[in-house]
C-alpha cells in the first residue's frame, strides 16, 4: 500500500525569471490555483494523505500556503468569497504535511534521496509538480500507478510518447511490452537526456514514480554525471538490470509546465473547462 508522495520541490524555476525570483515555481498559478495544490489533490485522489515534500529556504510559501490563514479567514467569513478557500482547507484538513530542506541542487535523485528522512524504509510515490496531468477517463496517473504496483510489486514509472525533437530534454526507457491492454513494459535498458540521432526509443519518462524503498541505497551509491548531478535514471537502470522496473503508459493528457509554452498551453486548456475562454 503505498501512503507517502514525496514532492522535490527545491529547484529555482529560473526558465521563469522574475516570476521565480521571491515565488516558487510550484506556487505559479494555472488560473486560480498553483500547481503544487494541483500536485497534492493528485496525490489525495489516489488515497495518499501522507504529503512529503522536500523545499528549500526560500519555499516558505508553500509551507504557508498548505496552513490555515485564520486572519484571511476572518476577513472573508460570512461573504461569497469564503467559498473560494473551501478547496484548499479541504486539502489540508485531509493531508499530513512534512517537510525537508535541500542544502544543494545535484539532480532528481539527490532530491528524492533528500526525502529519505520523511519516507522510511516502505515504497512511495514521487511527483513533479511541472508536470501536470489530467485524465478524461477520471482516475489520476497515481491512482492508475498504484493499481500497476500493487499487480507487480516493484518500482514503475509514468512514460509517454514525445517528438523526437524533444526527447533530449528526457529520460527514455527501452523494454519489452508485458501487457498489451494496460500498456506496461519490463524495463530493460534507460538512458538519461539522449540526442534524437542516440535515441533508443521515443518513450519518455514524465514526473510520476512509484518507488520501492532500496532505491535510497542505490542512490547513495551512484555516482554522479558529468553535470555533477544524482540522476534518478541511472539509479532506476540499476533496479531493471534486476527486472524491477515497469514503465506505465499512462491514459491522460500533460502539461510541461516547467516551459513557459507548456505552462500557456495548461493554462487556456483550464480555462477552456471552466467555460472562462
């Protein structure tokens, strides 16, 4: 039963200066909402109340955000705007919040090795806020994660199919179809950010994860790349080398909105759905 997300939340956002420079990039909004409550709520509708998420010093803003406002609160109670905030106490009051500071940017996988502290020894979810994903069917990528763990017992990851011409901006997964009708494959090989022309596959990884707890020790081992960055590719390429990875591919639709394109495209597809556009 997986209990725990783990939210990396320490970066600093510069594709969205000066947005970024006094907001966390997980705080920008699409429309009313930001994009780490987008992240929690996904978390919630896949029964995970136990939120981790690691920060840094100048995320305090999302510490305050996910906390009662009893000033605000008063200000607004008994008028029509006290509807507004309904949405977010119910997030609190369903979800346990921790917390742990990143002393340095070094990759995914140093973040989540960061998380340690907060998950223990027992498997976890891991998701990036940027990465914001909406499903028609109605279940949320976790949730629909979390039914291909509890069917194979070991670390899966959210893939999708990109343009060759962006695949250099992820992670790729090369494995053996295992299950036609709910698109999953046994990891056999990975390879982190490749050019197009040493692209083995165009089957990219995307922000969600389920991950068994021994991913914390082959982190620790792993060395880091050229950058001087943890990747949490290299570590999952240690896992399938075992046969303990499957990739997902998910049914829904993401936003990148970690680019300001990608970010845009979330924002008036939102707006479209709320009948706003």
């Amino acid at each position: 039963m997986i209990k725990k997300c783990l939210f990396p939340a320490a970066g600093l956002g510069t594709r969205f200066l000066p947005a970024t420079k006094a907001v966390p990039k997980e705080m920008l909004p699409i429309l009313t909402k930001p994009l780490l409550q987008y992240a929690v709520e996904e978390a919630l509708s896949a029964n995970i109340t136990n939120i981790a998420i690691v920060t840094n010093k100048n995320k305090r803003a999302i510490e305050d955000h996910f906390d009662q406002a009893l000033e605000l609160e008063l200000q607004i109670k008994g008028t029509q705007k006290e509807e507004l905030l309904k949405e977010i106490n119910t997030v609190c009051n369903y979800a346990t919040f921790t917390y742990v500071r990143q002393k340095q940017m070094l990759g995914l996988g140093y973040a989540i090795l960061t998380g340690k502290a907060l998950i223990g020894n027992e498997p976890f979810a891991v998701h990036l806020a940027d990465d914001l994903c909406t499903s028609e069917e109605g279940n949320s990528v976790l949730y629909q994660m979390i039914k291909i763990y509890n069917k194979y017992q070991c670390s899966i990851v959210a893939i999708e199919e990109v343009p060759m011409n962006q695949i250099h901006k992820y992670g790729v997964i090369v494995g053996d179809l295992i299950d036609n009708t709910n698109n999953t494959y046994r990891v056999t090989n990975m390879v982190e950010k490749p050019t197009p022309k040493n692209a083995p596959t165009n089957m990219a990884i995307i922000g969600r994860y389920i991950l068994t707890p021994d991913i914390f020790n082959i982190l620790k081992q792993t060395k880091p790349d050229k950058g001087g960055e943890i990747q949490i590719t290299d570590a999952l390429l240690t896992q399938s080398k075992q046969g303990n990875v499957i990739a997902y591919k998910f049914k829904g639709k993401r936003f990148d909105c970690g680019s300001i394109q990608g970010y845009i495209k979330a924002t008036n597809y939102f707006a479209k759905l709320q009948g706003i556009m």
